[in-house]
C-alpha cells in the first residue's frame, strides 16, 4: 500500500482533511520537511491483536520442511 506525502506545512493546513482521508482508506500520510520525511501519521492499530496474527504471512514458501539443513548454515549461526 503506497503512502502519500505531505510538507509540514500542507499537513498543517488540511490536518482534518488528511485525518478523514486515513480513516477512510486505512492508508498512511509521511509528512516531510524539505522533502525528508520525518513523520508517519496512519490509522491506530490496537495491540489487543493475536500473536499468531503478527506472524500471518511472513513466511511466504517453504517448501521442503523435512530436509536437512546444510552444516554451513548451522556454523555460521554460532
């Protein structure tokens, strides 16, 4: 999901304009200052979320799971 941007200074002149914007699309605004970005505004995400639920589509193909894992890989985690 691509963010928009904002100046500080746009933000600061439309704020409730770009407050209803993310509530209604649940997309993210970067407010920057001189091009550099220097804040997110999104919309709030409560933490009453389940673990398992943070973890939902990280892992996106394993597709041997019963395979040995090489000796290097181990030894390089040591």
């Amino acid at each position: 999901m691509a963010s928009k941007q904002a100046s500080k200074s746009v933000f600061k002149a439309k704020a409730l304009d770009y407050f209803r914007q993310i509530e209604a699309s649940g997309e993210s605004v970067i407010v920057t200052d001189h091009g550099k970005p220097v804040l997110e505004v999104r919309p709030y995400r409560g933490i009453g979320r389940q673990p398992l639920d943070l973890l939902k589509n990280s892992l996106i193909r394993y597709d041997n799971p019963t395979d040995p894992v090489a000796a290097d890989i181990w030894e390089a985690a040591q």
